[in-house]
C-alpha cells in the first residue's frame, strides 16, 4: 500500500495538474439560437431574480472542444499551430459538406449547470472533429489533461459563476424555472469555426472571449480560399 500510494506522489510530483487557462471553442452565434436561450434566461430571472448572476451572456455562447493549460508564450504559439494544423483533418472529416448542428431541449448537470441539448446525430459528427483537435493538441506535447469527454452542452446558467448564491443555500436549480421550454427547438448553427480563446484577458468588445486563433472550416472555408 505504502509503495502504491508513493507511487502516486510521484506520478503527481512529475506533471502537477495546472489550472487551465484556454480553451478551444465553437463559437454559437445564430440569431435565432441565441434569441430563445435569452427568452428562458428573462423566464428563469423573472421567477428567481436571484439568479441573474448565474446567467451566461449570450454574447459569449459556445461549445468547448477541449481546455488547455498553456503556460509560456512558447506553449500559446504552438497552441496556435496545433489548431491550424487541425484544419485539414477537420476538413477531411467534413467532406466539403455543411455540419448542422441543431439544437433542442434543456439539460442539466447536477441540478448546478444547466444548458441547450444538442441532437444525438449531429453530436456524433462533432465528436470525432473534437478527436482530430485534440490529437493535434496531443502531438504538440500540451497540458489537456482538465479536459474532461467531449460532450457538446450550450451552458446558459451556472450556480459556480455566483458563488454567493451557494453560501446563501442555493444549491439546486429548480427544473420547474425553465420548464415551458425543457423540449423546445432553440435553432441550428452551421459550424463554421473554431477558436483558440484564452480565459483570463479582457473579453472583445463584442462581448466574446479574447481569441488567439480562429480557423474557418467547412464549405465557406472552402470558398474564401478560393477567393484568396
């Protein structure tokens, strides 16, 4: 027992598990998307005002890939490159053809995260563009290891952004306070991009996380390059 347990002081010694503080990212921006998702956020708010400070912006509404812990400027360069690099597998994938993702209903996690369902089929297609991210990421030798499986979730409200709602008892997020809309069509986005944001600089000004790198993929892609 003993030797297990130094065993594993030493596994921990060598790569200690840093904070991560970047992520890769599918940016959510369809009008319509986002327009439903603020109608249940004005539902939840206008129930339990408290929970305003649980409510995401839509301005900053994505699907994260993987997160990643990039120490040095060295690490966010190649961090940079693994994401361009990952383009040309991702295109593969596609095929010159559109990825839809649709979105429909309301899932929770632990009652504390609560966020837009996306369809089964197109969850598929999209799992295996997160595997070809994460390979380039792997093959650069960088810290993915907060990443937890792929499982693409549109959070909108989350108890852990407002830590003083805990403190005051709140630790459940009642299923009744968006209800009307738990089966509801919330739109499809056509994928189209992937970013490489970092999660402590200063946000843009439209209100999105500060971005390293985007690549745009799928069939638009194809035609700017053309045009270039």
């Amino acid at each position: 027992e003993d030797q297990k347990e130094d065993m594993g002081q030493e596994m921990s010694k060598k790569r200690p598990r840093e904070t991560p503080n970047y992520f890769v990212a599918i940016p959510i921006t369809d009008d319509q998307i986002l327009d439903r998702i603020e109608d249940v956020q004005e539902l939840i708010f206008t129930k339990e005002p408290d929970l305003l400070r649980a409510l995401l912006p839509v301005q900053t509404m994505h699907l994260t890939i993987i997160v990643a812990h990039l120490g040095t400027e060295e690490e966010v360069k190649k961090a940079v490159l693994a994401l361009k690099q990952s383009k040309t597998k991702v295109e593969a994938i596609l095929q010159g053809k559109d990825l839809n993702m649709t979105f429909h209903g309301i899932g929770q996690f632990n009652n504390q995260v609560i966020y837009v369902k996306m369809s089964e089929e197109d969850q598929k297609m999209l799992s295996r563009v997160a595997e070809a991210v994460e390979e380039c990421f792997v093959e650069m030798n960088l810290d993915i290891s907060g990443s937890k499986d792929f499982k693409p979730h549109l959070t909108f409200l989350k108890l852990s952004k407002a830590p003083k709602l805990k403190r005051r008892g709140f630790r459940k997020i009642c299923s009744d306070l968006y209800k009307e809309y738990e089966d509801s069509y919330f739109g499809t986005e056509v994928f189209s991009q992937i970013d490489l944001c970092a999660m402590r600089k200063k946000k843009q000004e439209s209100g999105y996380y500060y971005c390293e790198c985007s690549i745009n993929v799928g069939s638009s892609s194809t035609e700017e390059s053309k045009e270039q």
